[in-house]
C-alpha cells in the first residue's frame, strides 16, 4: 500500500479494549452511524522462504501482534463505503458496478475483497450472490501494521475486510478460503501479482507459533517455534525504505521465474531440486539461472528450517535465516543496502540469524536475538544507519500470535 497513515486517533501500543473505542467513534464520525461489530487480522513476518510462494513451494511465516482493524455496519442501500485512517477520502460505490477496473488507490484493497468475496459466492449459488449484491455496508479501517515495511500491511486489510464480509453476508467461507479470496484481490483488484503466503499467515497463525505452508497443495501444519523458552526474540528492522509489489521489479521476479520453468520444461519451479542446478545452469541465461536456483535452494531452506526447529529449537536455525538473506541479496538481487547494513550489524552484535524479510527492494529486515542484547543492538543499528546517512530505522519487536477473527466484536 502507498497510503500515508495520517490519523493520530489510534495508539499502536494501545490495549485492544482501547482500539475497538476510537475505531468505534472514528467510524461513527466518518459514516454517521455506530457499526455493528469489529473484526482484526494480523500483518506477517516471514521467518524463511521468500518469493517461493508464486512458485508452488514452502514458505514458513508467522501472524504477528501488529493488527489492521475493521469497522463495519449494514446499509439500508447497496452502496459500499470504506475510509480509513490512512486517507481524508471516503470511497463510495453500488456493489453492483463492484470490478476490478472500477478501483484504484488504498480502497482497491477492501473493495477488492468485497468483489472477491461476491464473485465466490455467485460460483456456488448465482441467486445467493444477486441478493448479497444488494446489502450495502459501511466500513472503517485503521491498521498499525507498517505500510511499505514488508510485513504484509495489505493481507492484514485484506483479511480483516473478509472475516467482517463473511459473518455480515453470512457466507460461511472458511479461514483458507478467505485466504484466497484476499489473494485474487491482491491479485486482480490490486494488480500485485503476490502469492497466497501472506493472507495464508494473516488468517491461520496462531501465537508461538509459524505456518508451514505448502504452496502447491495448500496444505498447512502449525510449527512451534519455542522463543518463550529459549529466550530469544525477533527485532524487525524497518528500514524505512518503502516497497509496493504493485511496481516493476517485484513482477519481473515473477517472470523470470515462469520463464525459467517454462524452459525446463515443468509446471513451476517446486518440481526441481538442488540436484538440478547443473542441467538448469546449462539450459538458462545466467540472469534466470540465478533467479530460479534462490527460489530451489530457498525450498531446501525451508524444508530443514522446520526440521530444526522441530528437533532442535530455534538457536539451531540462524545459518539458514543467513544463508536466505545471501540467497536474495546475491541471487535474487532483491535487497538494497540499508537492508544488508541490517544484516550485517545484527550478526556482528550476537543476532543468532538475520535475514531481509518481505518482497524486497526495501522494507524490513528481521534478527532473531536473545532477549538480553536487544538494547545493545538497537543502538548499534542506530549508530551503523546514522553513520551511513540512512534515515534512522523503526526497531520493534513482533510476537507470533494469533490470526484473523473469525466472529467479530459486536458493539
């Protein structure tokens, strides 16, 4: 999303009881009436398996305690309304001209949902989807999941606009379902040709916990990660650098991907393994080669990530969280230099790993630290970005937590 964030109602480390009041009132303000009830889901932060997604593979991210916030309240017309505290605007439009080319900017994002969700629906039941087309709502949102920081501040809108639409239209779509409707809005409304890891974390996380998510069959299992116990927790590194998947390089990632695939001769690039590097460096510009041996390697990455973790806790798993950020960095070519600068004070200052985190081309690098050198590390950062003339990067640390909220607050 590219939206500024100009509201000062909402205090990001307010308590939840405090969130759902001003969300209540700013909603009140903006659309005349109270809502009917509030739903939240979280952004993400991927532990391991970057851009692997689009390619069919493994991806392991985990829900985080920064949340996107949604209002919402029925029409007694079949307009939909949406603002939010990120813009003065109020979009306004008849379900009934709901289509991807009709939206644009930050509404794009829950509009695309309702659009999404309607489209869904009519799959199944096209009578049932002509009598949803006509219960208009209003809805508010306000997120303090950083936007442009690569911790997926568009699932977390997405997500939440799709559990409040659920339980208003009463659809009774499940979590993973849900899931893909935020991705064919992100997709298709939004014109970001992201995966579905992001929308996937948004709804199915669960605290202390990550998601394994196979990307190809869908099927997920919930990987503990043990930070409590092992005293060590994640910084994110928000380099201020701001990235939208919407623009060039993120596509032309995507493309060199499918080029490499089409060329070897398979669906996408999860059929491959590391013992078909030497065929592919054969067949493939240097360029492509490159791309497509991140994501294979990445796969691999992932797969013992889990292992690890499973078998040995989290201490065990830093080599491979810095092996991905070389991957991307040289592989890839996705990173930039605030996010290897990151990188590289984060390990010298005792991080047990460190990795870029996100689409790249700017946004968030994340250091998994023990708990008691965190102040050391924030002020190493600090100085290491002060002395290269960086702006000073937002430090914060995330907590796995739990997804989307499947039933809303009812005020």
């Amino acid at each position: 999303m590219s939206a500024k964030h100009t509201d000062t109602t909402f205090d990001a480390a307010a308590g939840q009881s405090d969130v759902r009041t001003a969300l209540a009132t700013e909603f009140e303000k903006r659309h005349g009436q109270a809502p009917d009830g509030l739903w939240s889901a979280p952004g993400r932060v991927n532990l391991i398996g970057e851009h692997t997604d689009y390619n069919a593979g493994f991806v392991l991210p985990f829900a985080i305690d920064r949340r996107a916030w949604v209002a919402l309240a029925g029409r007694d017309d079949q307009l939909a309304r949406v603002s939010s505290t990120f813009s003065e605007e109020t979009v306004e439009i008849d379900l009934a001209d709901l289509a991807p080319a009709a939206l644009d900017g930050w509404s794009a994002y829950p509009l695309g949902v309702a659009w999404a969700l309607l489209a869904r629906a009519g799959t199944a039941d096209t009578a049932a989807a002509s009598d949803l087309a006509r219960r208009g709502f209003a809805l508010h949102i306000h997120s303090d999941v950083p936007i442009g920081a690569g911790l997926s501040s568009s699932a977390a809108i997405e997500c939440a606009t799709a559990v409040a639409l659920n339980e208003f239209w009463g659809l009774g779509f499940e979590p993973e379902e849900l899931a893909a409707v935020g991705q064919v809005a992100e997709n298709q409304a939004v014109g970001a040709p992201t995966g579905i890891m992001d929308q996937t974390a948004s709804m199915l996380g669960r605290a202390d916990a990550a998601v394994f998510l196979d990307c190809r069959s869908l099927e997920s299992q919930s990987i503990a990660l043990g930070l409590d116990a092992a005293a060590l927790e994640i910084l994110v590194v928000d380099t201020k650098v701001t990235h939208a998947h919407a623009t060039g390089g993120y596509a032309a990632r995507r493309a060199s991907c499918e080029l490499a695939a089409q060329t070897l001769g398979v669906p996408t690039l999860r059929e491959l393994t590391v013992d078909d590097l030497p065929r592919m460096q054969r067949l493939l510009d240097d360029v492509t080669f490159r791309r497509a041996r991140h994501v294979i390697t990445e796969n691999a990455r992932v797969e013992e990530t889990v292992r690890l973790l499973t078998e040995a806790g989290p201490n065990a798993i830093g080599s491979l969280l810095d092996a991905s950020h070389v991957s991307m960095r040289d592989d890839f070519e996705i990173s930039v230099p605030e996010l290897d600068l990151a990188v590289e004070v984060s390990l010298a200052s005792g991080a047990v790993g460190a990795r870029m985190t996100g689409g790249g081309f700017g946004g968030a690098a994340i250091a998994l630290i023990p708990r008691s050198l965190r102040p050391a590390l924030e002020a190493a950062l600090v100085e290491a970005f002060a002395a290269r003339g960086f702006d000073r990067p937002d430090l914060f640390v995330v907590q796995p937590s739990d997804g989307a909220t499947m039933k809303g607050h009812h005020v």
